[in-house]
C-alpha cells in the first residue's frame, strides 16, 4: 500500500454497497474545511475501463475502494486532488475492504447490514482474502475496521464462522442476517418505503414467509403498528376515559357489597388500576 493523490474527477466510483447520504457528506465537509482530509481514501488502479461519460477507453483509472463520502465532500469544498491510500488487490478484495469498513458504521439500517454481511459470507466461500487496518489505527473521520482477517473458502476457514470471526459478530448474528438478505427484492423495497429497514424483528419475520406472501407480510406488520398506534391515541381521548369510568362503577356495584371490611380499599385499588383509571386514586 501507497499514499498517493489523484484529481477528484478522475476517481471512479462503481457501484457501491452503500448508498450515498447527502447530509453525512455536508457534515463530512465541514469537518475537512476545518482540519482538513484525516484519513485519506483507498483506491485500486484498474488498468483499462470504459469512461462512463465519453463511453472511451481510458487507462490506469484509480477506481474507488473506500471513501465515498470523503471523496463527494472534497469535491463539494472544491478540491481539485484528494490522499488516497493506493492498493494492489483484486475486485473481490477491495469489495472486502469496502463492506469491513461499512459493517463497522453505526448508520446502516438492518437491511443494509445483513445485505453486506451475507455479501462477506459470499466473497469468502468464493475464496477470497482480505487485509484491512484494526481499529486502533483508524483516526476520527474514519470508522474502526474489522482486524487483519485472512479467510479462505469453505473448505478451509470461509462461510458463516469465519464471517463472525472476521467480523467480530457472533453466527446467530450471522445466520440473522443471512435470513434478512435472503428477503426478495420487492420486499425489501417495501420494507424500506414502510420505514420497517431498521427493524430486526420485523424483518425477520417477513424473512420466515414464503416469498410469494413477504410484501403482504409487510403490510401486515404495517397495519399491526398503525393499528396499535390508534389504540394507543383512544386510550386517551376524553370519551374512552368517561366509558372506562362508567363501567368502572357498574361493576363496582356487584362486588363491593360482598368484600369484607378490611379488603375493600385494596380490592379497590385495583379493580381501578384494571381499568385504567389509577387517576381516580387522587381524587
């Protein structure tokens, strides 16, 4: 590995495992205007690709590892170059490096993180080794990677146990998110406009439906929350505490007589928690 730098412009990005948040990268910015570029990106040369803009050939094109949002803030402050880490690994081993620094983020939905570590899981089954820097030599900007992992294919040390290991989860967590991954495309799309992405628990139970019957899972578990969340609302409205209250009595009328003395204002008590009028006990 080299320190290098390269014209912002020149730096091809690909496709990503993460999506590009706007407000991290302003933030981002504001934070190199103040104490400039911490940790530097990480890139790979690519001997020949096609420019996506001029559809042309071009050569030696530092394609993007890690640092997306570093990269797009440098560019917003304009910058015309930005650091740059330079390694020589395969496609496989920068996608590794990329998800190592991604799965250690605290912004990643639940879906975002299973789909990654189910793609780790993949690239190591398939063979392929990895060397990322520990944590302890990560500076701010940057989250903490996962420490020096050397994992290899089924056979050896890859698949779901060597994930966790390499990862520092354990193979339940593993295993949950292989579950998670495994939800079809137009679930998981839902899931995401429902707002139910960061949910384990939902997820996993859209994960245990046949696939035909996931999407009608999530708007069933839609319809569940929203349907809990109006129950919540009426408890409260002035008309179901009048109705609470006057079944309260009504049923007080049949039991009080027969309860002995000293039981009567315990017994009280809580026949008015049961109902939810623990209010009353004030007045």
């Amino acid at each position: 590995m080299r320190i290098d730098y390269y014209f912002v412009d020149l730096v091809h990005v690909g496709k990503r495992q993460r999506h590009l948040d706007a407000s991290n990268v302003k933030e981002l910015a504001e934070s190199m205007k103040r104490i400039g570029l911490q940790t530097p990106i990480t890139v790979r040369i690519v001997p020949s690709t096609t420019d996506p803009v001029t559809g042309e050939v071009v050569h030696d094109v530092p394609v993007l590892i890690a640092g997306l949002h570093r990269l797009e803030a440098a560019k917003l402050l304009g910058w015309e170059t930005i650091d740059s880490f330079t390694l020589d690994v395969t496609e496989a081993e920068a996608e590794l490096w990329e998800i190592s620094e991604n799965l250690h983020r605290a912004d990643l939905t639940e879906l975002e993180r299973a789909g990654q570590t189910t793609r780790w899981i993949e690239l190591t089954e398939s063979g392929a080794k990895v060397e990322a820097e520990s944590a302890e030599n990560k500076p701010a900007q940057l989250g903490p990677v996962s420490e020096t992992c050397n994992v290899g294919g089924r056979g050896n040390t890859g698949g779901i146990n060597a994930a966790a290991r390499a990862l520092g989860i354990t193979r339940q967590e593993a295993q949950r998110a292989v579950k998670i991954a495994a939800i079809t495309e137009p679930a998981k799309e839902a899931a995401v406009a429902a707002g139910l992405d960061k949910n384990q628990s939902a997820l996993l139970k859209v994960a245990a439906e046949p696939v035909e019957k996931q999407v009608a899972k999530v708007a069933e578990l839609v319809e569940t929350k929203a349907t809990q969340k109006r129950e919540r609302t009426w408890s409260s409205r002035p008309e179901d505490v009048d109705r609470r209250r006057k079944k309260f009595k009504n049923s007080m009328r049949d039991v009080v007589s027969d309860l002995p003395p000293n039981s009567v204002r315990r017994e009280l008590k809580n026949w008015m928690i049961g109902f939810g009028l623990s209010d009353m006990l004030k007045e």
